[in-house]
C-alpha cells in the first residue's frame, strides 16, 4: 500500500507540511487552543504542534490508513465479543 504525497498549505499566516497538519491547526483553532507548529527539536524528533494548556502538550500527527491485519484483528475481536477484559 503506498501513502500520498503531503501537499504543502497555508493556513493563519504559516505554511504547513500537509493539508492534515493545516486541518488539525483550524481544529485547534476553532477549540480556542493556544498552539505552536513545529515549535522544537527534541534530538531530531519534530514534534507537529504544541499545545499550550495548563502543562503542555506534544502533539503528532499522522493519517489513519487501514490495513488488512487491522481490518482482521477488528473483526476477529468484533467475532468473539471481546471487550478488553
């Protein structure tokens, strides 16, 4: 299974790396959240966003893409009713 390209968009005055990252920026937005793109480097791990709640909040995201061996274990645990336990 292949992902797609990021394609590059403008949101708020800053140019995300994807349309997902921009779309989560107008979800913060829209939360009343305080929030930073790309705000640090920890060791070479870029966190997308920060959010600046009462402690602040690392946040990374990434597409949801189904598989074949998700789509198996959610079947296999819908089969047998299992709930967690």
């Amino acid at each position: 299974m292949t992902t797609p390209s990021a394609i590059p968009t403008d949101y708020g005055g800053l140019r995300f790396r994807s349309r997902l990252e921009a779309k989560w920026a107008v979800f913060f937005d829209l939360c009343g959240w305080s929030w930073d793109y790309e705000p640090l480097d920890l060791a070479g791990y870029i966190p997308d966003f920060v959010l600046h709640m009462r402690r602040p909040i690392l946040v990374e995201v990434k597409p949801f893409f189904r598989n074949p061996t998700q789509t198996f274990w959610n079947s296999a645990c819908n089969t047998t009713q299992w709930r967690g336990q």
